[in-house]
C-alpha cells in the first residue's frame, strides 16, 4: 500500500495536448503580422523577419507536435509537488545495478528536448565497461509541463533545493547533477546545499566571473583574454533578454503569451541557425502549448532579486565540458568559486562552428554533439563514482 503523503505522491504523467489548442496555435501562426523592417541591415537590430518568417512556416506547415509527444510519452513521465508547485520530470531508471543516480537540468529557452539523445547512451551503453545512469530529467519549476508557477522565489536557490528533495524522494541518497544554461546555476547551488549528496557536478559552463579586483586580471592568458572579450561583445549585444527578464518580466509577457510569433522571435534569439528547426520549434511549442513563456522568464527576476546566498565555494568534485562559440569559463575564475575541478575540458568541434557572431554553436552540446558530452560525463563519473 502506497504510505506516501499525498502532497509528495510520485503520479505518472502523460502529454496529451487538446486538438482544440493546436487548431488555436495554427489559426493565430497563419494570421500573424510581422513588424515593419529597415532594408539592408541584417540583424543588426535584432531577430530578422526572414529568419522568424522562415521558422513559422515551418512549425506551421512542416512541424509535428503529434510525433514529439508520442516521442516524449515514450519515456515514463511523471509529477510531484514541492514547495507548493507541480514539478514534472522524466524518471529512466538503467537496467544495470551499479548505474549511477544523476539528475539532468535545462535552462531557458531550452527545455527537456535537450537531453532526449543522451537518455538511451547514458542508461544502457552499448559498452558494459562504461558507465551507466539511473536519469531523472525535470522542467524547470514554472517551465514547460511542471506548469506556470503559483508562488514567489522560484529562482536558482529554491529550484535547487527542490531538486534536492526530488532526488530524496525517488529515493537516491547519493547522485550527480548535470546541467545546462540555468542548469549550469541549480547543479552547482545543489552542491553547496548538499554536499554529502552530490557525488559530483558536470556542467557545460562555469558561471564565474570577475570581482573586480584588478590583480585578478595579472598574467592572463591570451585564450582567457579571448574569453573575456567574448563574454564582453555577448553583455553589449545580446543581453538585453537577462535585463529585462530581471526587471520587467511581466511587461513582455503579454507579447509572448499572446502571440506565437511574438515568443518565437523572442526566444528564437538565443538558439542559434546552426540548430535544426525541429529542436528551435519543438522547445518554443513546449512553452507556448503549457503556457509556461511568462513564469519561465520569471525565473531571471527571482534570482536578480533574491537577496541571499549559500556561502562559499562547492566542494564536490566538479568537470566543465565547455565548447567553443559558447560562453567561455575562466579557470582563474572557477577556481575562486569551485574548489574541487577535476576535469576541464574545451571542445572546438569543426562541425559546429558557425560564420555568424549571434550563433552560439555548442550551447545545446547534449543535442548539438551528444556523442562528446556522453562521453566527458562518462569519463568524469567514472572517477568520482
């Protein structure tokens, strides 16, 4: 008999949009209007017409939400609430009996499409030597199919906690944390909340940047010069959606909760034209199908406000696998922040570079190369594990 309180029940969970939102969604693409365009300035002044237009047509015409969640409802889903909120997540335990717990975190505008190829390589390698994962995948508290947040707060910190506790409640008393983008912030902060629990973070950026102090910047390197001058050209020119997520995320979302072509140009902003068009509209008809593109850029305002922090630097082993066209982490840096790295990896992958300056080749490397990302999180795990 099932004991379990019915506030932190485990209920299974299946995906089954109503046709009815479908035939609303291609009603509002085909009666879209674009905005008014200068001639001859690229994108210079943002997301093209051409590009938006070229990406609607296709969710409209080419698209098939049905395949993706017969796709997505092949995995065993499920929710729970904690804190309060629904939190919606993939549980794909390993047939093997020495796989190790880890759970797999997404950020903004992604979602869990990113890690959909690495699930079948991670729990069941072909390779009985390799390592093998028990996978818990959430949505993000207020993304995709854990459902608009009811509540205040839902920021890094309480996100990490949160996971905490799923990860308790499925009963993994030790597990990894791998995360992406945001994910990249809620693996490290569930270190620092638990550190006896986290046998160890693997993330594709390091978040750390510099205090100010100008002895900070003695001797760099010329690669962490580059990095530093990347990460510059990124705050002049592409930050302008952290800034107004962190200040004004309501004002925006009338414009993206009312209009899919309003959110895809919005979030089609940070998903590169290397990716391919069924990845960019499958993650935009997550958000847009569970009404999630308001609460989802919440999360920016949550953490620019929220006022605490967990003191100090993680101590759990920890591996970056960072891939070039992506944000570029400082060694000099993380080492102030993380005090146990034990695997520094930078890939520069012929196939994902990209002749255009707003394309960040690599940032969704668990779908971009999975190959790669699989096997650095093998080879990391297999040394802390």
């Amino acid at each position: 008999m099932n004991t379990q309180p019915a506030a932190s029940a485990i209920r299974p969970f299946r995906i089954d949009i109503p046709q009815a939102q479908l035939d609303d969604l291609n009603e509002r693409l085909r009666k879209a209007v674009l905005p008014n365009e200068l001639p001859g300035v690229g994108d210079a002044y943002g997301v093209t017409n051409a590009r938006v237009q070229g990406l609607a047509q296709y969710w409209l015409n080419e698209f098939d939400w049905r395949a993706l969640e017969a796709k997505l409802n092949a995995y065993p889903q499920f929710t729970t609430e904690i804190e309060g909120e629904d939190i919606h997540f993939l549980h794909v335990r390993s047939p093997r009996e020495d796989a190790v717990p880890a759970v797999l975190i997404h950020g903004w505008p992604g979602s869990i499409l990113e890690y959909l190829d690495v699930i079948e390589p991670l729990t069941n390698p072909a390779d009985a030597q390799a390592p093998a994962f028990h996978l818990v995948i959430p949505s993000l508290p207020g993304f995709g199919f854990s459902g608009p947040t009811r509540s205040t707060g839902w920021g890094t910190r309480r996100t990490a906690r949160a996971f905490v506790e799923l990860m308790a409640r499925l009963g993994y008393e030790r597990f990894g944390a791998i995360g992406n983008d945001a994910g990249s912030m809620v693996a490290p902060e569930m270190a620092r909340i638990a550190p006896d629990r986290v046998a160890g973070m693997h993330v594709t950026q390091l978040f750390s940047f510099p205090s100010g102090d100008p002895a900070e910047f003695a001797d760099l390197s010329a690669e962490d010069q580059a990095a530093l001058a990347h990460l510059q050209w990124f705050m002049d020119n592409k930050f302008a959606f952290n800034t107004l997520h962190s200040q004004q995320p309501q004002t925006l979302a009338f414009a993206i909760s009312d209009s899919p072509i309003g959110l895809l140009g919005w979030n089609s902003q940070l998903m590169g034209e290397s990716l391919d068009a069924d990845f960019i509209i499958g993650n935009i008809a997550i958000y847009w199908l569970t009404d999630t593109a308001a609460s989802s850029i919440r999360f920016y305002w949550e953490d620019a406000h929220d006022t605490e922090r967990t003191p100090g630097p993680t101590t759990v082993p920890t591996a970056l696998a960072m891939f070039k066209g992506d944000f570029q982490s400082i060694r000099r840096f993380a080492d102030r922040d993380h005090k146990n790295i034990v695997s520094w990896h930078a890939y520069d992958v012929a196939s994902m570079r990209s002749d255009g300056a707003n394309d960040a080749a690599g940032h969704y490397a668990a779908h971009e190369v999975p190959e790669i990302l699989i096997a650095d999180i093998r080879e990391f795990f297999a040394r802390v594990s």
